[in-house]
C-alpha cells in the first residue's frame, strides 16, 4: 500500500519525490515505492458562480439579488479540469491507503487541499505535513512528524468561512453596484474598507491649508542652538520671530542645564511577511506583490528562507539548537558578520525572541541551514535575502546603546538648546546599518559646565510652510492594514493588486492615488462595508475558528443576513454615478458612448453598454521588445514593408525579423519515422532529420 502525498505546486511536488525517493515521473504524478506524489496548480476546486445554481443568473440583473444558496456548492476549475481528474483518479486507486497534505502550511494551503479531497468524495485517512522550510531536512523531518488530519478541521472551517463570506458579500455587492450604476464597480470584505483608508487621505490633503511659520538657529560661541519654548520650535507670527531674533543678537547665552542619558535599543525582532513588504517598499521600491514573489522563489526554488506568508516575528524555544547550523549556511555571503556570532558558538543575545506563546501557525521568517551560494541569486532575490539575513544576524549582536546630551541655554530670557547623541555601543548596528535620520553634529557637549556663558553669534530666520500629509505608500497601506485586521499577510498584497486592476487605485511616484472611480465609489457602497472596525471584527472571529474557539454556522448565517442588507441598501440608494472616463466617440457596434481605460498594454476604447464587447486598443500595443537606448516596451506596428517596432521616446525604429518556424513534436515524430538511422545513414537528432528531408525533397 502506498501514500498519496498531495503538494500545491509542481515544483513543490518535484522536491518531495525526490527526498522521499519517488523517480517514476509520469505526467500528473511521481511514483516512488512507498509514496506517489502529486500535485494542484494552485486551486483545481473553486465557488460555484451563480449561473451554475440557475441559468438566469448569467445576465446580471438588480432585481435578481441578493444571490444566496442555501448551500455553496464546489466545482472543478475549467482550465486546470486535466489535473484534478489525474489527482481524482490517483485519489480512488485502490492500492492508497493515506492522503498526506504537503499543500502551504496555511489556510489558502488547507482549503486547496480539502476542497479536492471533498469534490472527489474521498473518506480515506488523511495526515498533514506541516513544514516551515523546504529543506531536505525540514522535509525529512515533516515526514517522520506527520500530523493528523483531523488536527487541521479548524483551520479549514476558517477558510471556507472566509471564502464564502468573501464570494457572498463580494459577489452580490458588486454586481448590485454594477447593474444599479451600469459600469463595472468591484467592491470587497477587505478591499472597501482598504479603498476608504485611502480616500480619508485624499479628503485630509485636499482640505489642507498650509500655513507659514518660522523657526530660529543661532551660534552660541562654538556651538548650534536651536530657539525653543515648551517644546514647541516653530512660531506661527513673523513679527514674534523678528522680535526674538533681535532679542538674542549680540546676547550672552548661560548654560542652565546639561542632561545626560544613556538609552538602549533592542535587537529588532525578525520579519513577519508584512514587516518585511513595508520595508522593501521604503528601500527599493518593491510593490507588496513583488516582494512576496520575490519571497516565494527564495522559499521553494532556493530554499533559502523559511515560511513566507507568516504574520509571527518570534521563534518557538526548540529553534534555538539550529542557530549554528542557520549561521553555518550564510557562512559563505557574510563572513565579517558570522563570525562573532559563531565564535560565541552561536548564542542568541536577544533572548525575547523565543517565545512560544507568540507563534502562530509559522515562526517569522529567517534563513534555512541551505548552503548560501550568492552568485545563484537574481539582483531582487539579493537584495530581499541580505534583509532577512540582517535582520537574523541582528539577533547574535548586542543591543545598540547610546548617550544623548543635551544642553539648555538662557540668552536674554529666552530659551536656546543644543543636542548630541553618542554612540557607547554600536551592537546589531555593525550588521544592519545605521538609522536614516541625519546624524546630529559633534559638538562635545558633555564637557561644557553649569553656568558657561558664551557669546550668541550669527542669529537667523528659516521660513517654511506646513505641509499636508503625503499619499500612502504601499509600506504606509500595509502597516495600516495591518493596524485594523484588514486581510491576512497572504492576501494584503493581492488586495492592493485589485483596487489597482480595478481602476478604484493608481501608483504614481511609489503612492497610492485614488481615482475619480474610486473617490465616486466610496460614496456609493455601503457605509457599514468602508468601514475597518466590521473588517476587523470579521478577520478576528476567523482567527477563533481557526484556533476551534470560534462557531463557523453562526459566522455564515451572520455573513448571510449582512450580504441581504447592504444589496437592499444599495437597491434604495438615490446617488448618482457618473463613469469618469466616457469620451465622446461612440461604439460603432452599438452606438453607445466608449470608455477609455488604462491597461498594461497601452490605453484601449472599450463600449460602455456591459453587453457590448466592442473594445479597440487607443494607443499603439506594446511588444515584448525592448529598446536598446531607453529599454522601454517598443510600440509593435504593421506597415507597407511589414512588421516593425518603434521607441516613441527614442524615435528608434527596428524591423522584426522573420522567425524560423519551430517544428512541432508531432512534425518531429514523423520525420522519425520516415528517415530512420537504419534507412538513410543519418543521425538521430532532429537537425539530421531535417537535413534528410531537405535532401529528399531536391
């Protein structure tokens, strides 16, 4: 008898054949001995959609929602049917005694599981492996701790929930608003409330009405001092500022008082998935959705960091014996850093990161014990692994500890103060790098006295105007999600990809830009759905399901009559809408007025009646080539002497060349057949072939 292990990923699947000795390779499966192994391609099993339920639903109409079946029904995925049968066959033979789950050690991994086990009927006994690296030890060691199915009930009651609760709201919400507004208006559980953080920005910048103020910098003797009254440096009054500046020109300054502390910082925690997209944004740019493809590779292909989609900064106590191994690994990329920390044979001084208590269903993500080989890794792969790695390594270092000075000063009445910081021990700075702020200038303050007058020297005036507050960058959207619950880190990235697929969300410059559809949007749906609060509420009593605390029948039966009050809500709405992006050329199909919509290939002229499929591309359709000044995608264009690409901002024009046409297997096959070593003398690969048939033909 053998064990059917089923993976979430091709190349996940390849990697457990081969650790578990399985070499028989067929086209949906390996077989080994003792375990076959298999695999989804991401989901094989969805939602049934609502035509599926009846046949009236495929022309979407108001007066037909809500939409809400007593009871959800699955159905296999049109695209990826293939798979799901092999996996459905595999599932049935009679020589499987057990089904192991090797899907992501998650919720999204739980429910791509069971939803294929359930459509395909199958009772068998069901083990999970539960693994945070794909190490061959990680995943040696999964097998040998194999966990039961039923450990896992909980964690995909949850998920169900979620995705039922997201097709029931998401679903009915959005047609409701589409049908009502006649345009396409996509609205979410997460994605509204999201879109509505962005908008209350807008509002705060749009009414902001900058104000000017003044602050004063003044030599006292050798040093630089800054005016300043209860805290507050600014002065909101030119004639005050004037008046002070006056006031201390020429003045004696007398040292009030020196203040000196010593302050530590702690070792920062090693990322979650979150912590981590916010920081590659700041640093280099990197949307939520790169980040975590970027993550995904060094995961499964390279092997080379643990679990990405984890929202744990901490590490359970028994990880603590693989902190020289892990330090071994990166042995090869970070020697200066290692060092030390091998050389106290791999101790961990910041003792606060092993808590059991504060790991959830993965600890945060650090490097693997995998042999580290830098020249394996793309530019982003680097630059996301060398984060990780600082960060971890930051753990073997001391806290960082400085001194801040800072000196008060009375000059005439008025106050001057004068700060320095020290550094007394650079700790986890050496391997992460010092703060972004501006260092402040060395003065040696420490060694002034109480009571040193000095001479106020050059006095001047910096006049500035108050700023509005800047649009969220993706770093700021992520961290506020996070704040209020909104999505889980697996999804936030996908989340943000959607506002923006969904015209709601533009990125301009690195910032989130709400648009004319979005900003009409937020007015439109329902008030009770822009808010984070019932978002939140929502993701908490998901986390209680999934933890066996929570009763998913009431989530759904709630999630239900929610879904029923916010489409009668929309159907007695009297707002209007008006699509923000009609021209005024009409369809030449159906006569209604074209909208112009921006997609990655360019701008296209789509009809605005929704059972019009006219749809015509405005600007030029962008190649895959690239131009070799600029490197921007070339324009691909169909002249008199044929195809050709141009750069509209290099004005570089190229010609495309003719491809060889490729021979298909099928070609390549007959040709085996008809010039067979035996019968022609030729060889056997293809390019021999070829050049018999080219003979026989002359």
């Amino acid at each position: 008898m053998k064990s059917l292990v089923l993976a979430e990923k091709p190349s996940v699947a390849r990697e457990l054949a081969r650790v578990l000795g399985c070499s028989q390779k067929h086209k949906s499966y390996i077989e080994g001995n003792h375990y076959i192994v298999t695999w989804a391609l991401g989901h094989l099993i969805e939602l049934k959609m609502p035509e599926h339920y009846d046949s009236k639903y495929t022309t979407w109409k108001l007066e037909d929602l809500p939409i809400i079946p007593d009871k959800m029904g699955l159905k296999v995925i049109k695209q990826t049917s293939a798979q799901y049968k092999a996996v459905e066959s595999l599932l049935k033979r009679k020589d499987i005694k057990e089904v192991i789950i090797a899907t992501d050690a998650g919720r999204e991994g739980e429910l791509v599981a069971r939803w294929i086990l359930e459509k395909a009927g199958v009772r068998k006994s069901i083990k999970r492996l539960w693994i945070s690296s794909q190490t061959d030890k990680a995943i040696k060691d999964g097998f040998k701790q194999l966990k039961p199915g039923q450990q896992f009930e909980a964690l995909y009651e949850s998920a169900v929930c979620r995705a039922e609760a997201d097709w029931l709201i998401g679903l009915n919400v959005s047609r409701a608003l589409t049908t009502k507004y006649k345009d396409p208006l996509s609205a979410g559980r997460v994605q509204t409330p999201t879109l509505a953080m962005m908008i209350q920005r807008e509002k705060e910048i749009n009414s902001f009405v900058p104000k000017e103020y003044w602050t004063i910098q003044a030599k006292v003797g050798p040093l630089s001092a800054e005016w300043e009254q209860n805290g507050e440096k600014r002065l909101f009054s030119s004639e005050k500022a004037d008046q002070i500046k006056s006031k201390l020109e020429g003045q004696k300054a007398v040292l009030k008082s020196l203040d000196r502390k010593k302050k530590s910082e702690p070792q920062p925690l090693p990322y979650d998935l979150t912590e981590l997209q916010r920081d590659a944004n700041k640093r280099f740019g990197f949307s939520a959705k790169k980040t975590l493809n970027v993550l995904q590779g060094l995961y499964e292909q390279h092997k080379l960091v643990t679990y990405p989609r984890t929202d744990s900064r901490y590490l359970t106590t028994d990880m603590e014996a693989t902190m020289a191994d892990r330090l071994q690994g990166i042995l090869s990329g970070y020697k200066d850093e290692v060092r030390p920390a091998l050389n106290q044979k791999g101790k961990v001084l910041a003792r606060r990161v092993f808590n059991n208590e504060k790991v959830t269903d993965h600890h945060a993500i650090i490097p693997t014990e995998e042999r580290l080989n830098l020249g394996d890794l793309e530019t982003d792969e680097r630059k996301l692994y060398d984060m990780i790695v600082r960060r971890f390594l930051a753990l073997f270092y001391p806290a960082y500890e400085y001194e801040t000075v800072s000196a008060v000063f009375d000059a005439n009445g008025e106050t001057l103060t004068a700060r320095e910081t020290n550094v007394l021990e650079p700790g986890f700075k050496k391997v992460t790098g010092k703060d972004d702020d501006a260092p402040e200038p060395k003065q040696s303050l420490a060694q002034l006295a109480k009571g040193k007058a000095f001479t106020v020297g050059e006095v001047s005036l910096n006049k500035k105007l108050t700023e509005p507050p800047l649009r969220y960058s993706e770093a700021d959207i992520l961290g506020r999600m996070e704040k209020f619950g909104l999505g889980t880190p697996a999804t936030r990235a996908d989340i943000i990809e959607k506002l923006i697929s969904s015209e709601a969300v533009e990125r301009q410059n690195s910032r989130l830009y709400p648009t004319k559809k979005g900003k009409q949007l937020i007015d439109l749906v329902n008030d009770e759905l822009t808010s984070p609060e019932l978002t939140a509420k929502w993701e908490k009593e998901l986390e209680e399901i999934a933890r066996g605390k929570g009763n998913p029948k009431a989530f759904k039966e709630r999630i239900r009559k929610q879904t029923a009050q916010l489409v009668s809500e929309v159907k007695a709405s009297d707002k209007s809408y008006r699509a923000h992006n009609l021209t005024g050329s009409k369809c030449p199909e159906c006569g209604e007025f074209l909208k112009e919509r921006k997609t990655k290939d360019g701008r296209v002229l789509v009809c605005s009646n929704m059972q019009c499929s006219f749809r015509k591309h405005k600007d030029p359709k962008l190649s895959n080539r690239r131009c070799p000044q600029c490197h921007k995608k070339m324009e691909i264009h169909n002249g008199k002497a044929g195809t050709y690409f141009q750069c509209r901002r290099c004005n570089i024009v190229e010609k495309a060349e003719e491809r060889k046409k490729a021979v298909s297997k099928h070609e390549e096959r007959k040709l085996k057949q008809k010039y067979s070593p035996e019968e022609s003398g030729f060889g056997t690969s293809l390019g021999d072939l070829l050049k018999a048939a080219l003979k026989d033909n002359d």
